[in-house]
C-alpha cells in the first residue's frame, strides 16, 4: 500500500505537460487571437502575410539553427512544415516527412 501513495506522491510532483497546439500556444503569447497570424483575423489567399508574421518573432530561415531549415531555403514558408493548425508545440517535421525515399541530409556530390 505505501509502494502504491508512494507512486501517486511523486507523480504528482512530476511536471505535466500536456500537447498543445501550435495556435493556442502562439494565441496565448500574443493574446491577440487570430491577428496573432493573420491580417484581420483571415488567411491570406497566398500565405505571404502569415509567413512575414513568422518571421518578425522567429528571424528569417538564414538565422535559424540546425540544418532542416536550410535545404530547401526560399521554396517553402514556414507553414509548409510547422503546420500550426495541425500540430503541436515541440513538433519537429523530418526529412521523411515529405521525402517518402528517406534519403540522407549529407550531400553525395564530392
């Protein structure tokens, strides 16, 4: 029985954190709703608005770390690959996401 308390004490200790979505978490930090993102709270008909709005918090893909924001620099917007409708905070998108042939990042040219 005090194996069982034991348990339930030190999980409640434990940090939760729950999956959240990538528009709730960019609404509560702006707190401005969807003119968070979007011009008068509607999607652009070609996404530019939305992927400026990206850029003025998050810098431009040149500045961004790691190599999965570099191989494809100027062909996609953010949303391409972050979703925010769909997916969730801490969601990184991988090269097999869109590349089905799971080819390597590193360059075969010698």
């Amino acid at each position: 029985m005090s194996l069982i308390v034991a348990a339930i004490a030190a999980s409640s200790l434990a940090p939760v954190q729950a999956e959240q979505n990538l528009v709730d978490f960019h609404i509560e930090r702006a707190s401005n709703g969807c003119e968070s993102c979007h011009e008068n709270g509607e999607p652009s008909a070609d996404g530019l608005y939305e992927f400026d709005q990206c850029r003025a918090c998050h810098g431009t893909l040149d500045k961004m770390s790691g190599m999965h924001h570099r191989p494809h620099k100027n062909m996609y917007s953010c949303a391409d690959c972050h979703a925010p409708h769909y997916n969730n905070v801490g969601e990184i998108p991988g090269c097999d996401d869109c590349h089905l042939d799971k080819r390597k990042s590193k360059s075969r040219r010698k």
